[in-house]
C-alpha cells in the first residue's frame, strides 16, 4: 500500500475492525516526507480548517490547510536561512499557540530533529534536555525564554511572540518567501523527533522517532479515535508530551480532520464543555483526570456534537464512563500505546465493549502477553511482536538507537505493562512490572525524584510511592530516612518541600512526606511494593500516618 492507499483503506473500514486487522498493511516506503509528500498536496487549494485555537478570552486563531501549508514553508525558509539544516536538533518548547504547528511541519519540510518540550520544564530539567540531545537550537516564548540562561553560546535562539537581547524574533518568518524547495530525498527512516520520558533510571530515556514511526505509525491512532474528513477533534492535552503529537497533530491531519483546541491557563469543566457545545466539535479525547472533573458538571445541559468519546493515559473508571454514557448516550472508548509507540491496542468504532477493557490490538500491531520467561499467557506483559518490526515502533533509545529488532530485546518488544486477556481478544491493563505510576496523566519515575530529595542535607534515604488520590489517581509520596542530626518536623518537611520546588517541575512534584524507617530485602534493597500496599490500606482508612506532612497543610 501507498500512504493515501493505507489511511483510504483504514477510513472505509472504520467500523469493521475484523477487516481492518486482516486486510491492513503498513505501506512500505522508499522515500516519505509527510510535509511535503502527503500533507502539502491535501492542502492545495483547501480551505476548510486545519487548526482552530480558542482561547479563554473569547478570541480565537483558525488557519485553513491552505494557509498552514503555506505558513510553513515561510518558516522553513527562514529557519534554512538562520542555518537550521537537515539533522539538526531543535528543542521547541511552547503552548498551543499556531506557530507550535508551523514549526512541527516546517521542521519535517527541512529534515531538521524536533524535540518537543514541555513549557513546565525546570531549569535543571531543560539542562539536561539541552546536553543530552545536542541540541543546536531552541525555539520558546518570552516565560521559556527565562529558562534558558544557560543556553551554549553555539545554541540558536528564536523567540516566539516577541523580542529580547540574543534572540532571534520568530516574526522574521513573515517576510519569508511561502515557496519551499526542498534540500533532497527523505529516508523513512531519517530521524524526526526525540522525545524525553521518565523510566527506572534517575535520567528520563531518550526515544528516538523518525519520519516513518509517527507520521505513519499513527494511522493506527487515527483508526482508534475513528477520525473523518472534517470533523473537529479535540484532543487535551499539553505540548510537550508524546500524546499531543499522536492526537492533536498526525491523527487527525492524517484523516483531514480540524484540529481543535481551547487553551486555558488552568482546566475549567464547565467552560470546557460550553466551548466544546458552541464550537461544534465532534470528538473529543480526555485524560481520565478531565473526565472525572467533567462528570461533576450537569452534562445534559451542554448542547454537545460529540460523536466519539475517547479516553487514554491509565484506566478510566467505570461509574464515569456510565455517568458519560447516561448523559449523551456515547460510550467513551479507551486505548492504550506509549510515547515509544502509536496507539498499540483501543477500542474501535462501532465495536462490542468490554468493562474496562482497553480493547484490542490496533490494525498493524500484533500483540502477545508474555511471563517472565518469555511464554504466553492469559495474563502477562504487553509485547509487540517483532517479526516483522513494525514501522509504527520508535527506532530506539538514544544514545545508541539500534533498531528494535536488535536493540530491545530478541522477538518482542515489551513494553513493562500488564494486561490480561479474554476470550475474544480484548485486553484489560493490570499495572506497570516496574515502579514508574501514573499521577493525572502524567508518567512519574520514582528513582529520579528519590535522585532529587537525596540531595538536600538532611535526607538519607528516601523512596517514592504512589499516594492514592480521587482526582488524579495518585499523587508523589516520599518515605524518608533522616540523617543524624535531624529530627522529623514540620519544619524539616516544608524544608524539603521548598527544596523540590526549586528543582522539580509542578507535574510531578511530591505532595506527601513521612519520616520514617523504610523495609527492604536482605539484600538491602527499599520494599517500595510494601510501601505501596501500606499506603494504599491507609488512603482507604483515612488514617494519618505519625511523621506524615502534606504539602497543601503548609503552604
């Protein structure tokens, strides 16, 4: 299959996932750049809109397919002729603002690396980005412009949305010639984005994509969510992060869908409903955070349009969905991949659900659950099969970014998730084989918080577990050991919480202490699964723990 070949079959069997799985095929590419392959050529001539920005004022910012097409040639040139070139590596670090996505396809246009980033990145955080990317230029806003003190005197700087000494105005586009010749060939495996994300290591992993892994992988995304030419799909979620590439990006261009987004300094239910009624969107893709805060709302009330509901990021509960389902009479549909991938397994349209499955493998993906010993199971880790790899698959973890074949592990791919498995293929998630959690929608890696909190003078020893929460599922809690000398206090506490403020950015900030002892093996080793399980029995008691603090009672 070609690319147009492969979305056209995908869109026509939309809702009939046995022929989807069977029939599709990966198409299988000499040369591809999405910009100017597939993108450019649907917006020739097209006015319908490609990205439509809302923001809590009232005002709004809407480009056709035409004029974004157009626009990004105009900043391709000019970054080429600040001599930004092929390979090179560009950390971008902004809100969804519609120079986000000029920049993403000027970038692909040039053959320049993307590495997008978070704007609630700490100084220390972009640091290490900045090092172990090597990255040559950084493109932000005047807020990411304070971060970045530090900056190599070899970094380019461009500044979005104004002006200030040592950077480069990104109005200087403007002037740009909106006709755009490219510099040679793409190779589908020419490398595309560097994504950072938390793992078992004290340094977030560095994933290596290319122009094959996402602009094609996520055809598969695109099938799950059931996108169509011209709907207006809503995705919410932050820049920065894997899921707002797959979802508010590639999906939905990908099927010539608008890319909506209403832009709020902080998440409103209600408002985000009534902007969701008035603009007309018709699917709309939530972290359970969202759902759950949107439920409290009188949902009959909002004249929606929705006609796809959809939920990602960890398990969603089930007296929400139902709560959805009464209202509007839609089933919100869950689906599951990694920033390593695009969407692995999901609930299709127009498919039979299973209470809180996660669904079944997505057309292209071919899954096995596997034990400890690398047999398959009922229940087991999620393990994409490697014969063949499939295009839709990171090329690898930088430095070394072998090929998945060679690099992660013989036959499959796991992925460190557990699911269990019905009779008729649907996929229920069970939990992580490792200590990386969830809070919100946001990946927490334990090793790297305990990293930070070992630095300050009076801590020992320290070990992060998930805290229980209503809202965002689970919140950071650390256990810690005192160094002699120090006693366990409030003081001692807010000591410790001024301290990962000034280091650790909000998302993934502790939220509990407990001065205490910590249980390990013989080997000496923390028992965080003891932990875990204490305090999931104390959350569910309601009871205080001697020595416990929580930040939000001493602010």
């Amino acid at each position: 299959m070609t690319f147009l070949e492969a979305r056209d079959f995908l869109l026509r069997n939309r809702e009939d996932y046995g022929t989807a799985y069977r029939d599709f095929r990966w198409p299988q590419l000499e040369q591809f750049n999405w910009a100017l392959d597939f993108f450019d050529p649907q917006a020739q001539g097209n006015e319908r809109p490609a990205l439509w920005i809302v923001h809590e004022d009232g005002t709004q910012h809407k480009l056709s397919f035409a004029q974004i097409a157009a626009r990004s040639n105009r900043v391709a040139n000019f970054l080429r002729a600040q001599g930004v070139k092929r390979h090179d590596r560009l950390l971008v670090m902004l809100p969804n603002v519609a120079a986000l996505w000029e920049i993403v396809l000027a970038a692909i246009k040039l053959g320049a690396v993307l590495s997008p980033a978070s704007v609630l990145l700490s100084p220390p955080d972009l640091a290490d980005r900045l090092e172990r990317g090597g990255i040559s230029a950084v493109i932000t806003d005047a807020a990411g412009a304070e971060k970045c003190a530090g900056l190599p005197a070899a970094c380019k700087r461009i500044l979005v949305g104004g002006e200030a000494p040592g950077w480069l105005s990104y109005a200087g586009a403007d002037a740009a010639s909106d006709a755009f010749l490219a510099d040679g060939p793409t190779q589908p495996r020419d490398p595309l984005l560097l994504y950072f994300t938390s793992g078992t290591t004290a340094k977030p992993k560095i994933v290596l994509h290319t122009h094959q892994s996402y602009p094609v992988g996520h055809l598969s995304t695109m099938y799950w969510i059931g996108l169509q030419p011209g709907d207006v799909h809503w995705n919410i979620s932050s820049p920065g992060w894997a899921k707002h590439a797959w979802s508010s990006l590639f999906a939905p261009w990908n099927a010539g869908a608008t890319v909506f987004v209403y832009e709020q300094s902080r998440f409103d239910a209600r408002r985000s409903l009534e902007t969701a009624a008035r603009c007309g969107v018709t699917s709309l893709c939530a972290p359970p955070t969202a759902w759950r805060a949107l439920v409290l709302e009188d949902l009959k009330r909002f004249p929606v349009k929705f006609r796809e509901l959809l939920s990602a990021g960890e398990p969603l509960n089930p007296e929400v969905i139902e709560k959805v389902r009464a209202a509007w009479g839609i089933p919100i549909r869950d689906g599951y991949g990694q920033t390593e991938t695009t969407c692995i397994v999901g609930n299709s349209p127009g498919q039979p659900l299973r209470p809180g499955s996660m669904g079944r493998p997505m057309p292209g993906w071919r899954v096995a659950l596997l034990d400890a010993q690398g047999n398959e199971d009922e229940e087991g880790e999620i393990s994409v099969t490697l014969d063949p790899v499939p295009p839709a698959l990171m090329e690898g973890y930088l430095p070394d970014a072998k090929s998945p074949a060679t690099g992660l592990g013989g036959t499959h791919y796991r992925t460190s998730d557990v699911a269990i498995s019905d009779a008729k293929g649907y996929l229920t998630f069970v939990g992580r084989t490792d200590d990386v959690f969830k809070s919100s929608d946001y990946r927490i890696s334990p090793f790297e918080l305990e990293s930070v909190l070992i630095e300050h003078a009076a801590v020992a020893e320290a070990a992060v577990v998930p805290s229980p929460d209503a809202r965002r599922l689970a919140v950071p809690k650390a256990f810690i050991v005192l160094k002699a000398g120090h006693a366990p206090s409030a003081e001692t506490a807010a000591s410790l919480f001024g301290f990962l403020r000034e280091r650790v950015p909000p998302y993934k900030r502790i939220r509990c202490i407990q001065f205490t002892d910590l249980p390990k093996t013989v080997s000496g080793k923390i028992r965080r699964v003891e932990l875990r399980m204490q305090e999931q029995a104390r959350r569910r008691s309601g009871q205080w723990a001697e020595n416990e603090y929580w930040e939000k009672d001493l602010s």
